[in-house]
C-alpha cells in the first residue's frame, strides 16, 4: 500500500479459525504488513496464517484485552487496521484507508460495519452490548491501547477521531443457534467481569436496565424496520445484563 507515505499494518487476532481465516487475510494482502495473534490455537490456524505472513504471535491469554495489545505491539506500521477473523475488508475500504492515511493526522478512525446474520444482511437495532454499526479499528500506532475487561475491554485513545464511510462486511452470527451461543459465551465472561470487580449490582437495577436496552435496540435504533431479526437482537441485548447478572449471584468460576 505505501509508496513512500505511511505504512499500513493489518492485525488479526484469532482462536481456532480455520474454517474463515484464510478469505478474511487474504482481503488484506494490500497492507504493507500483516500480523495475526493466535491464542490457545489447536487447529490449522498457524499453517494458513503462515500462508500470507511471517508475523505470527503465539500464546495464550486470559483476557481480550492483553491479547490485542499484544498484536498491537507486534505492529511495525504508522497505522494499524484491526480485523476479526469474521470480518471481510472490501477493497474500497483498504483504498479509502490508503486515501485517509496519506494526509490524516495521528488518531483514531471509526469504521462502520455491515453486519450479516447467516446471508442476511442485518442494518438496524445494534448496539446495548449486542453488536455495534461502527468502531474505532483504525488508529495511529500508539494512539489505542485496551483494557483487562474479559468482555468488550474499554479503549484509551489519543488523537482526533474521525470515521471512514466503507464498511467492514462482519459475518456476525451464521444462525439463531449461533446467537444462543454467543449469548451464553458473553454472559460467561461478563459474569467473570462482575465478580472480579465487586460490583454484580441488584436484580431491580438489571431488569431496568434490560427493558431500557430492549427498546434502545428495537425502537431507538430502528431494529422494527429488521422485523423478527431486529426483535432477535434487542432481545439478547436486554437478556445480556440479566444473564451476566444471574451467572454472577448463581454460579462459580
């Protein structure tokens, strides 16, 4: 991507991705490096990942956070461009990023996603925990850095922030079952979150917070215009607190 101007690293963090990893690098070969983190693999992911780059970190980590910081540090470019392995970067977005970078200042870019259930694409009624319509995956080295949250870590960022206008194609669930499951893997960490910190709050105040996430999702962010899938998804998200809430009081580590 860069012919003298600043360098683009591409960053994927993956556990056991076989089955997707190869089609989500193989959109990213116009970045001038490609760095894939894989935690915990047991399948064939480092044979692929080995099929487009040399730099590979291997290891294993408790939480999310640490773990991108890690594929973060690995980064040699100006800027870096992260991916998850469910997620497909057209080729009209690496030309807005190479556009972008090539005149931006040190900073952070939102990029906007067009999320898929199964064939389907899904536009309304994410967010509240339950999947967003952007995020800040494109930044300065230096300029991002995550938290220790085992579910949806928080972000310290630097610099201004801006948003590109292609999206990411993210293949967020193949079906309901796949929702379910999803929900479960949340909920868990979630949960794990909660009694690390102390605070696993009242019954009253997340059932409150379910019902205000219901409507956020299903009327707020228009998810009726999606039908059964916008009525799916601000379901889960108004399950997510009550769950996570639940697996807290109930269960052990």
């Amino acid at each position: 991507m860069s012919t003298q101007g600043p360098r683009l690293s591409a960053l994927v963090v993956a556990h056991n991705e076989e089955a997707q990893l190869a089609d989500c690098l193989e959109r990213l070969r116009p970045a001038d490096e490609i760095v894939v983190v894989l935690d915990k693999c047991t399948d064939r992911s480092r044979d692929i990942a080995l099929t487009f780059t040399d730099r590979i970190v291997e290891g294993a980590w408790e939480l999310e956070g640490p773990r991108r910081n890690a594929g973060l540090d690995a980064c040699s470019g100006d800027w870096v461009l992260e991916v998850d392995a469910d997620e497909r970067v057209p080729a009209e977005l690496m030309a807005e990023i190479g556009r972008t970078i090539a005149q931006a200042p040190p900073g952070i870019f939102l990029v906007p996603f067009d999320n898929f259930i199964g064939a389907r694409r899904v536009r309304y009624g994410w967010g509240a925990s339950w999947g967003v319509s952007a995020a800040p995956r494109l930044s300065a080295r230096g300029a991002k850095r995550w938290g220790d949250q085992r579910i949806h870590p928080s972000l310290e960022m630097k610099g201004p922030v801006g948003r590109l206008t292609t999206p990411i194609d993210h293949y967020v669930d193949a079906d309901i079952s796949d929702m379910i499951k999803r929900l479960d893997r949340y909920t868990t960490a979630r949960a794990r979150d909660l009694r690390a910190s102390g605070k696993v709050g009242s019954l009253a105040n997340n059932l409150r917070r379910a019902v205000s996430r219901f409507f956020k999702c299903f009327i707020g962010r228009k998810g009726y215009r999606e039908g059964h899938y916008g009525f799916l998804i601000a379901l889960f998200a108004a399950l997510f607190p009550l769950l996570s809430y639940f697996k807290a009081r109930l269960e052990k580590e």
